[in-house]
C-alpha cells in the first residue's frame, strides 16, 4: 500500500500516519521527494481498509500496490533512483561505463586494463577475483591478492571498483576493496545473500539470472531494499533461450520495460549477453538507444591467452572506438557518456 501525504503536510501529522500505520501491522519506507512524501507500508492484508488511513489528517491518497514487489515499483517511487558515488551517478543523465576485464589475472594485465578504462573516460573499473565458473576446473579467481591489485589499479587511475561477491563470508573482505558489489546471474535468487547485502551500507548491482523473467529479477530487487539499501541497479545480461549462436539471449527489450515498472537504474550487459566480441559492439550501441543508464563490457589486451571469457573481450583498440559511438549515440537521445 501507497500513502502519499499532502505537499504541506506536517512532522506531526507525518508521524500520526506512521504511528498508524504501524498499529495496523504494517512495515514502513519512507520516500521523500521535493514536492511531497510517500509512506510505502508493507504487509500482506489483503482485506485491510485503506479508508482507515485515508481519513488522516495530512493524506493525500492511498492506493494498492498491485505488483507483488513493492519498494522497487513505479508505484511507490515516481522519479528515478539516481545512485550517487563519490563523482560519479548511475541513473541520471550521464550513462555510466564500467569496464575491465571478465578477471584479475596480474598486476601488469589490471594495471595497463585500468589505464585504458581511464584513458577512454569511463569510470568504474570491473574485475573479478572470485569467479563462479561452470567447471571446477576452470581458474576460480585470484582472491583477496586480485582484490588489492584492483583496488590499486583503480586508485591509480581514479576509478571506482565494482566485483562480484559469491556468498556471505566474502561480503566483509570484499567491503574492504570495492565501491559496488555485483551480484552474478547464479546468484539472482540467493536469498540469504540479497538479505545480507541489503544491510551493507554500498550500491548493489543485481544481474538477471540466466532463466529469470523481470518479475522474478525485481522480486529479488526487492530483497535487497526491503533490507534497508536502497542503492540497487539492475543488470540485463542475457538469457538462456534454445538459440545456441550466442553464448545467452539479450533481451533488449527489458530496459524500457523495467524503466516502466521500476525506479531502478538498468546497465546492460553486452559482453556475456552475446559471449562473441564481435557482436559486443552492435548490442551496446543497441542498449545505449534502448535507454540503458550504464554499460558493462570486458576488456582484454590479449584476450587469446585470458584465464576467462576471452572470446567476448573487446580489445583495447576496438573499445576505445567503440567508446566514441556511443557517445554519438548517447547525444542523440539527450544523455552524456
């Protein structure tokens, strides 16, 4: 359920409302924008009269929220959620870029990585040093030691670091290095994990699990706010159809339809949505068209030779013109990059 309070109400009436609220069983988050201030009230009641609360003094209007996640709803929240870190936004105007490659594998391979990703004006520097691969043969990462060379990559070049976490135990370790904590598509719906995170005071960005639909993506969104951070983006990176040409399925459409549904931030993905690097290129140009507020995209300087995913890592040549593009594509519609 939705209280929206009138543009004058006051602290006592506001209070009034939650008190309220709170005697009726319900969990309150509370929006407060420029011109006026919602009260989501969470709980499942579905028989309660909304008409207790609408008589209160300094209400508005109350309404249902119909979709089953609430706080990550258009419903609850009109404006975007505008992710704020040190100088950087994710979900304003400017689309954010985060690049680097798929994992640390040296000092010398993230250090010059992080020096394109500078030079080319993105940032926020990406890497993995726990990686969950399919075989457990395959290099798992350089663990805490990738975590150090990152963060003093980044550092070096003024970037911010986002990575993966893989399960609760690492959150505290991983909190020491980065600025965002990604969370993988095998991970979507690690409840324990999102409830965790949800506590961690850092954005979080929630990458689509490999059959998920968008309901599915935003309930697991939803786990993270209803926790208490409210910095969450969403990662559009491919799904898992029966074409077998590229490595997932990119679901373009996915960006306009969650900027419809939801408040959250939406990156997209081109890199593992395709797997191929030669259609890395086109699909980022797509998504930056198709509204996305960020673009995640691996890098390799000898991608032949990488520990993980080289196959869809973009050179350092063909992303810094690739980079160029988008800025073209990105005027067009009103944004920066």
């Amino acid at each position: 359920m939705v209280v929206i309070l009138e543009n004058n109400a006051t602290e006592e009436q506001i209070k009034n409302v939650e008190e309220h609220l709170h005697k009726y069983g319900f969990e309150i988050h509370k929006s407060i924008g420029a011109q006026r201030t919602i009260l989501g009230a969470i709980g499942v009641q579905p028989n309660f009269d909304t008409r207790k609360i609408k008589i209160l003094d300094g209400v508005s209007e109350v309404f249902r929220v119909t979709a089953p996640y609430k706080l990550a709803s258009r419903s609850f929240q009109e404006s975007n959620t505008v992710i704020k870190i040190k100088d950087v936004e994710i979900g304003a105007n400017q689309i954010a870029m985060m690049s680097g490659p798929c994992s640390v594998e040296s000092e010398e391979q993230i250090f010059k990585l992080a020096e394109v990703v500078a030079k080319s004006g993105a940032k926020i520097l990406r890497g993995g040093a726990f990686k969950p691969r399919s075989s457990p043969y395959s290099f798992q990462g350089m663990g805490e030691d990738g975590l150090k060379l990152m963060r003093a990559a980044a550092d070096q070049n003024n970037l911010l670091v986002i990575t993966e976490v893989m399960q609760i135990s690492q959150i505290d370790l991983i909190n020491q290095y980065t600025d965002i904590f990604q969370i993988g598509a095998r991970n979507m719906q690690n409840f324990p994990l999102l409830k965790e995170l949800g506590k961690v005071d850092k954005p979080i960005m929630l990458k689509r699990g490999l059959s998920a639909t968008i309901e599915e993506w935003l309930m697991s969104a939803e786990y993270i706010l209803s926790a208490g951070n409210k910095d969450v983006m969403l990662c559009e990176r491919g799904i898992r159809t029966f074409e077998k040409y590229t490595r997932n399925t990119f679901d373009l459409s996915s960006i306009p339809v969650v900027h419809k549904k939801s408040h959250l931030p939406v990156i997209a993905d081109p890199s593992h949505a395709t797997g191929l690097r030669d259609q890395v290129p086109a699909m980022a140009r797509a998504a930056v068209a198709a509204g996305a507020d960020g673009l995640m995209i691996e890098i390799h300087h000898d991608p032949e030779n990488a520990l993980s995913d080289g196959p869809q890592a973009l050179l350092p040549d063909t992303y810094s013109k690739l980079f160029q593009e988008l800025k073209l594509i990105a005027k067009a519609i009103n944004r920066d990059i």
